[in-house]
C-alpha cells in the first residue's frame, strides 16, 4: 500500500467548495480525503476561521472519517517561525494567520499545504522567500500548491 500524502489545507480550500471558480477542484479534492486517498491536516487556526462561517461550510469537514484526518496546532515554534516570515519581509504584519498557515505546516512536515490563496501563499516568489527562511532557522522547506494540482491524475477533470 502507498504512503497516503499529507496534505494541510488553509480555510481557501474549504470555502472553495462553495465558489464557482474553485468548486471543481475543491470538491475533487475533498473526496479524495473521504475516500482515503489522501491524509487532510487540520489546524486549530483553520478550525478557529471556519466557526463563524455558514453552517454548510462548517459540516464540511464532518463528511471526512476520523481516520483521514490528522490535527497539529498553532504552537510556540509556529509562532516563532510565522514571525520570522514577517521580520524577513516575506509577507506583510497584516497577513499574520496566512504567515501562521504556513509556519503550521512546516513545522509539521506535512507534504504539501494547499490553498487557494494565489497572492500571499501559492505565489512563486513568496514560495521561494518563505522555503529561504525555513533553511535559515533549520527548517525543511514546504511545498506549496493549489488544490488542482495535488489532485489523483486519473480523478482530474
């Protein structure tokens, strides 16, 4: 049996559900959680984003069994390493919880964190600043992708 993909995913992706540009591929992605395939990880931060949000969005996430899913937490080291992003000038002070995302995933070691957040998480540039300072502070780097692109080739659309 394969080693299933750990993938953490941001509140975009869980919203992109419900938006006609990025409905397709979320809910792709989705089933492939329910069915197994992939590992969905989940952080306190995205849990905390998601309470304030429409009932259909929260019980999203009920829909994936227990057993494909893994919980890791916004903890001192994150914190740590989400600031390091902002003193660096990676992402601006304002945009604290995307910096928070993504330290929470490194720290992790998840596989690849997903998002649909093209301006300050799936963005080249930033991908290249972000992985630049993990290697400073002893980090891994993190891959960082859109949820089409870490879909099962033969469920692509």
């Amino acid at each position: 049996m394969a080693i299933k993909i750990k993938i953490y995913v941001d509140t975009s992706v869980i919203g992109g559900i419900f938006d006609s540009e990025f409905d397709t591929w979320s809910k792709i992605l989705l089933q492939e959680f329910k069915n197994g395939r992939k590992i969905v990880v989940l952080s306190d931060l995205t849990l905390r984003e998601i309470e304030d949000a429409p009932h259909h969005v929260r019980t999203i996430l009920e829909e994936i069994p227990d057993k494909h899913k893994q919980f890791v937490v916004l903890n001192d080291e994150a914190k740590d390493l989400a600031s390091h992003y902002i003193k660096e000038g990676a992402i601006a002070k304002k945009y604290l919880i995307d910096a928070q995302h993504i330290a929470i995933a490194t720290v992790s070691r998840v596989d690849v964190l997903v998002s649909w957040n093209f301006k300050h998480i799936v963005n080249l540039e930033k991908i290249r600043f972000y992985n630049s300072i993990n290697l400073k502070y002893g980090y891994p780097t993190i891959e960082i992708r859109s949820p089409r692109e870490v879909l099962h080739e033969e469920e692509r659309v």
